[in-house]
C-alpha cells in the first residue's frame, strides 16, 4: 500500500535482538506500593522503574502519562469498537449470554471495555484489573469488580477461573521478557476451554512522510534501548500466543485504520491519541537531545505532515486462542 519509512529496518533489527535474549528474572512488587507510589520493576535491568505517582505514569524519574489518560482510555475505546463493530472477536456470545461466564480484562483503565461489555451481558461476571485506580470505585454495574493488580507478580486467582480473558494496548507496558511471564500467568487463571485474547496496534505508519517516519523510528529506537519495552506490540502478542503450549486455535483478524481527518471521526482520534500518545513520551526519550519545546514541535510537525498527505494507515491486530482442554 506504500512504503514504510526506511529507518523501520534498523527498529526491526534491534526487535530480532531482542527476541534472541534470554528474558530476565520478573521482580516482585512491595505489598504497600499503592499507598502513595506504585512502583513495577523491570525485567530488563536493575535501574529502571515504572512509577505511578498519583495518576502519573514515569519512567524512572521521567512523567510518561499525565491525569488526561482516563479521558483518552474512553476515547480509544469507543473509536476501537467502531472500527471493529463488537468489542471481542473470541466465540464466546452464547457463552456470555446465556451462562453466568467470568470475564477478566487486563489493564482495564478506566473501565470502559468492562462497563460497556458488562452491561449487554449482565448474566456474566467481569473483573478488571490495573496498577492504576483509575476505575470507578462505587458507580458500576453489580456484576463488574475492579482490583488494583501488578501483571507482572502473580496474580490473585487460583487456576482455571476464567472462561475469556481481554488484553489490549498493553504494549507499551511489559517489557519483552515480561510478555512471557505475563501470557503463562493469564493461561493460569484461564479455564480449560477458555479463550484469550489480545489486542495490539503495530504503529508502523503506512505511507508516512520523512518527518513522521523520523519521529517514530526515533521514539522506538530509544524506548527499546533504555526499557526494553516495544510499543510495536503486535508482534510480541502473536509470537507470545502461538509460543505457549497450553493454547491452540490460534486466529487473528486486523483492521487498517485511517490516520487524520480524512477518515472521518475515527481517524480524528487515532491520530490524536498518536499525538497525545507521542508527547507524553518526550521525558521518557529525553536522551534523544532535544528540549521540551523542540521535541512538541517535532511531534506537531509529524502529525500535521500525517493530516496533510490523507493516506497514512496504521494496523490495529486482534488475537485469539482457546486453552487445551483436560
């Protein structure tokens, strides 16, 4: 459909090296992080730190996601079921509609995939799970729990619990090493004959210009080079999935999805969120060199050059398998 800008092949070069790494012991997270600071280490190295502090996502010491994220989550939200037209492509409808099924979202947010989901299935019971508390705390239907959980230490359930379990956009925070750990652990609480599935987004720009494929090969590089962390998640989802044992049935489906406002409202937002996405991540790249004032400006640069040529797509992937059966 056209051409990817041609730094994507150094990015792709450094993701072969990653795969090729043995992963790196997950550490656990204290018991009394979320009083005040919520704190993830890293499987990649013994000096980076996910910090939650109040509704703020760092990097280190480096502000990542600012208190507008609840606001975007919904946003995204709503934009993805548009494009897709349901909110899961797993066989599960009958199963949520006529049986009383466990549902568990990972990385919930602000809830919105579960309150939605919940409220056309309300025989099933959903539990959402994130670091951050940006769930409802009291209004909600009364078959949805939220839990404050790290994916990255066990999580609280015993062995086969659930009958489907919902990821998406999580790519952004699991390292390469946790994707792992991660997908084992919700292969752990999944029922036999219970179905995963992802959602990831490749952020390669189709038919991107100079500036935008320069901004996003740069933004890349750095959050591989000092996280470990690949926001080209969909890759890892699919390899991660297929790799583990205990699942078959693999399928995925995709959808291209319009860049700017010649895609009507839905490109409207997914640009926007690759804006909002781009900025909050200057302080978690600032070793690129460049100051506040000039990395915006990159930024407003790429994505006005984006909106301008009214051809640039994005891939949005859904992936999905079935446990093995005892």
């Amino acid at each position: 459909m056209g051409k990817v800008h041609s730094k994507s092949t150094q990015v792709q070069a450094m993701l072969r090296d990653r795969y090729n790494q043995k992963p790196t012991q997950i550490q656990a997270m204290p018991r009394d992080c979320y009083k005040q600071k919520c704190s993830i280490s890293s499987p990649c190295s013994s000096n980076t730190t996910i910090t939650y502090v109040g509704d703020t996502k760092m990097y280190g010491k480096n502000e990542v996601q600012r208190n507008d994220e609840c606001d975007r989550l919904h946003m995204v939200h709503f934009s993805m079921r548009d494009l897709w037209k349901n909110n899961f492509s797993s066989p599960i409808e009958d199963l949520l509609t006529n049986k009383r099924a466990k549902v568990l979202d990972v990385g919930c947010g602000g809830g919105t995939w579960i309150l939605d989901t919940s409220l056309k299935y309300p025989k099933s019971e959903f539990y959402g799970i994130d670091i951050l508390p940006l769930f409802p705390q009291c209004i909600k239907p009364s078959n949805v729990t939220f839990s404050q959980c790290d994916i990255l230490k066990r999580l609280p359930y015993d062995d086969n619990v659930f009958d489907y379990i919902h990821m998406r956009f999580m790519g952004s925070s699991l390292t390469f090493s946790a994707w792992e750990f991660v997908i084992k652990e919700l292969v752990r609480v999944l029922k036999s004959g219970g179905y995963i599935e992802i959602c990831e987004v490749d952020h390669i720009w189709m038919n991107e210009g100079p500036r935008a494929g320069k901004l996003r090969a740069k933004v890349i590089r750095e959050l591989i080079r000092r996280y470990n962390i690949c926001i080209m998640a969909s890759s890892l989802a699919r390899r991660t999935l297929r790799g583990n044992n205990q699942l078959t049935d693999f399928h995925q489906e995709k959808r291209m999805v319009p860049m700017g406002s010649w895609g009507g409202k839905l490109g409207e937002v997914f640009l926007e969120n690759a804006k909002w996405g781009a900025k909050n991540l200057k302080n978690a790249v600032y070793s690129l060199g460049v100051g506040d004032l000039r990395y915006d400006a990159m930024v407003d640069a790429a994505m006005n050059e984006i909106e301008f040529k009214k051809n640039v797509f994005d891939t949005v992937h859904r992936f999905w398998a079935k446990k093995i059966g005892i």
